[in-house]
C-alpha cells in the first residue's frame, strides 16, 4: 500500500476518464489512512494478490 503522488494520481484519473469523486473512498479515520499518514485528498493504491495474480485496488481519503 501507498500513497499515490499527484503526478501518478493524475495518470490514474486519465487512463481510465474518470475524476476523483469516482473512486472509492476511505476513511481519514481509517487505521489503513492512519498508518499510512494520508490526508483527506490523497489517492491509496492498495494492491492485493489473489489466485489469478496480483491486481490493484485505488481509494480517495475523505473526512
């Protein structure tokens, strides 16, 4: 997991033609939030590996 920087966020948002409110959201107040130090606008690229391989996950930190 990280935080993403705004230049990777920007590419993110591009590649798939969507803005910030359309991702997913977490918490400030979340202990993964927390852990990490994002702040209220920053992207978390979470990436998890299951049986087909790894694949990524993006949340936006809200309040």
């Amino acid at each position: 997991m990280k935080i993403m920087r705004e230049k990777e966020k920007e590419k993110l948002l591009k590649k798939y033609g969507i803005v910030e409110k359309d991702l997913p959201l977490m918490l400030a107040d979340d202990p993964v939030s927390k852990a990490l130090g994002a702040e209220i606008g920053d992207v978390v690229e979470i990436e998890r590996i299951d049986a087909t391989g790894p694949y990524k996950h993006y949340r936006l930190v809200v309040e």
